[in-house]
C-alpha cells in the first residue's frame, strides 16, 4: 500500500525515528502503526514507543470516596474552557456523588441528579453550554483504606487525572504519596501476575528479535531475555516500580516499611485513548468563505 507522509510523520512523532527509517517501518508493515513502532523497536530505532493513547479530549475526571469505597468518573467536553465553567463543575461533582450509589455507567446514566437523570443533566448543558459532552467512563474501588488524588486540580476533587488507591491499614499519608506515585508513573498492572498475559507475550518477542539482531548465539539470547523481562516487569508494575518519594525502595517494599499492602488502585486521565482530530483554522475558515 501506498504510505503517506502524513503516516510518516505521526510514526516520527510517535518514535523519534528518523524520516527513512519511519517510511521503511511502514512499509514493512502494511501501514499498520502498532505493527511499525514494534518494528522499529526490534532494529533499535524507536527513541520512545509512546504507545499508550494520547490524550486528546477535554473535560475532568472527579473522585470521589465514600466509606471504603472510592469511585473516579470521566466527564468529557469539546474544549478545556468548559472544564474551567463553574457549572460543568457542579455537574461533574454531582455525577461522581452519584456514582458511588451505583455500579456501573449505564445505571449512573439513569441515577437522579437533582430531580433529572444524568443524561438529562448532561443533555440540558449541552443546550446551555453549547458544546458536546459525555460521561465516559467510571471506575469503582473498595478496599480497607481508599485514598484519592487528583493531579492538576481544576476545582476540589476534579482535575486532569484522578487516583484512588486502595490499601490495609490506615495510613493515609502513604496512601495519598502512593496515588501520586501512579498519577506520574502511569503502571500498567498493580503487579505481573495482574498483567495482561498478551502484553507480557508481545514485550518477550520484541525483545528476542532485538537481542537476534546482536548476532550472539541463541543460549546467551535467552539469558538476556530474563534479564530484560524481569526489568520490563519493573517498569511496568506498580510494585515493582522504583518508588518516587524513595527510588532505592520499590513500592512493594515501601509499602512493607509503611506496614501496609496496596490491594488495588484506579488512573483515570482526561482523554485517554482517544485521538483528536487536528484542524486547520485558516483551512477551516477559507471553506466556509467560500460557501
């Protein structure tokens, strides 16, 4: 198929690889951009393999907790102004009030929100706001202990990314440095045995194929890749991660030291996954001129 430069630009972005080295890792692959940053990782080319979504969409994530149940809610807008508006900051706190009552999205769509549904909250500040809304996503957590963060607060409980932590033991102070710990770390699992299996599978054959390209035999090729895997595993893990507040500790053993077991944790980060579309202004205005 026939690569366009736009492609080869979004791989450059995503990678810090070089213009040819960009063009050729598409065309190795179909134009398929997962396909080429892996790629491009195996010849040691991907500077950084952002893989995870970017963050694209306006809007809040709000937490809340209640008891030893802690819940995050995403309520999303078509800019970063509204999430500045002092009533669509009501409406978000009001929804994640309203989310600790229920268990999942489609019946926090139907709970009461001052004599109206959700949805019919969110679809009369639509009208009023004038721009497209929807909550997202929510996630619930229940522990011993559940602690909440937000980072880049927008307004009490709101902002840009939203951590609960839950934990035995009621060491709060901990707890909240741990939530902060996820909001800047971003783990993809609490641990390897929480991580998805595929994602570990993926990690193992990218990094045989990297250690192949280094021509050594295939006994020393497996010696590195348990090295490799096992730092994979630590840089992904929650327990595993060196711990902000103390890097010669993991969060596991910092947690030890706190006489506490994180048991669980929710990141919510405003826009996460979903891709914005890019518009030319000046494009955008000329068409319109032009009838």
């Amino acid at each position: 198929m026939a690569i366009t430069a736009s492609q080869v630009k979004e791989l450059r972005e995503m990678t810090g690889a070089g213009m040819m080295d960009a063009k050729k890792a598409l065309t190795e692959t179909d134009g398929d951009m997962d396909a080429a940053v892996d790629w491009l990782r195996t010849k040691g080319l991907a500077k950084a393999a952002k893989k995870a979504g970017r963050t694209a969409a306006e809007g809040l994530v709000a937490v809340a907790v209640e008891g030893s149940t802690g819940v995050a809610v995403e309520v999303n807008s078509e800019t970063d102004f509204v999430g500045k508006n002092a009533d669509f900051q009501k409406m978000v706190a009001g929804i994640s009030a309203a989310a600790l009552k229920v268990d999942d999205l489609e019946t926090l769509m139907g709970a009461d929100l001052g004599g109206k549904t959700v949805q019919d909250e969110i679809t009369s500040k639509i009208a009023t706001i004038g721009e497209n809304m929807s909550v997202r996503r929510m996630a619930k957590l229940s522990g011993e202990t559940v602690v909440s963060y937000v980072h880049n607060a927008a307004a009490e409980g709101m902002g840009k990314i939203g951590v609960l932590v839950a934990m035995t033991g009621d060491n709060e102070a901990f707890g909240r440095q741990v939530a902060m710990h996820i909001a800047a770390a971003n783990p993809a699992s609490l641990s390897e045995a929480d991580l998805d299996p595929a994602v570990v599978e993926k990690e193992r054959q990218i990094q045989i194929e990297i250690a192949r390209e280094s021509g050594k035999p295939d006994s020393v090729i497996d010696k590195m890749i348990v090295g490799r895997m096992k730092k994979f595993m630590a840089e992904v893990t929650l327990l595993g991660q060196a711990f902000v507040v103390n890097p010669d500790l993991t969060v596991a053993a910092a947690a030890k030291e706190a006489g506490v077991e994180i048991t669980g944790y929710v990141r919510l980060e405003v826009g996460e996954g979903i891709e914005k579309v890019v518009e030319d202004f000046a494009a955008e205005v000329a068409k319109t001129a032009k009838g």
